[in-house]
C-alpha cells in the first residue's frame, strides 16, 4: 500500500515539474523581453544588441538597409497545452514578439507586435553518425 502511495507521489511530482517546463519558459521570457524593452538605447549596434540580448527568434530583412529581429514576449499565447508543456515557440504559433529595427546596422525604434511564427527551414530531424558525433560518410552493407 505504501509502494502505491509513492508511485503515485511520484507520478504527480513529475508531471508537475514537466509542466512547470512552459510555466518557467513563458515567464523568463516575460522577463527578459521586459528588461530588453527598459535597456535598450537607440544607436546601439546589431552586434552590441546580438552580445547582450543573444539570438532573436525571428530576424526579417525589410530592404537592404533595414533589418527587423523579435523576440519573444508572450510564447504559446494561442496553445493552453503547450504553454504547459512545451518549452519554447513552434511553427504555426500566434505570440507576441519585441521586435527591434535596425537602420544601417544601428537600432532606431523597438515596439511590442503580434506575429505567426513561420515553418522552419529543412527537415527538422538531425542525427550524428561516428565516434565524433559529427555525420560522415554512411556505408551499407
């Protein structure tokens, strides 16, 4: 009886903590888009930008001059599930986004807007073959 009661303690701890995953997620995010929007200063360069707040999620290139990068604010605001459970934003969904625009390499202007996020790009499975971990050359036998 006792064994049971631990299965079960454990299995709703677990299950709490994986949903938790989306939870931590969403507000990190929150956060770190909060604190962006309060330090960023105009005139600040893509690579001080790209140091100091990482990677964007989305990066579009508006014309040869003016490129604009988002970052997550609000992920999974369309999906309850995956709010809970998935850990960051996927194709197809709806959230809202920093997005920052730069003129010339220099940010100029940053504001809170709604975006789709798009598919992405190739297969989306990678897999590594060999002693490195790197993918060589595969021999059928």
């Amino acid at each position: 009886m006792v064994r049971i009661g631990l299965v079960l303690c454990a299995v709703a701890l677990s299950g709490f903590l994986t949903s938790a995953c989306g939870v931590v997620y969403d507000a990190s995010a929150k956060v770190h888009a909060s604190r962006m929007a309060h330090d960023l200063k105009a005139g600040e360069s893509t690579l001080q930008v790209h140091q100091d707040w990482g990677e964007p999620d989305l990066r579009t290139n508006v014309d040869p001059q003016t490129e604009v990068w988002s970052y997550v604010t609000t992920p999974n605001s369309n999906d309850i599930a995956a709010a809970l459970l998935y850990t960051s934003t996927k194709p197809g969904d709806t959230d809202k986004f920093l997005d920052l625009k730069f003129v010339e390499g220099k940010l100029v202007s940053w504001n809170t807007v709604e975006h789709t996020m798009p598919a992405k790009r190739g297969t989306g499975f990678n897999y590594g073959l060999g002693p490195s971990g790197g993918s060589g050359p595969v021999s059928h036998y």
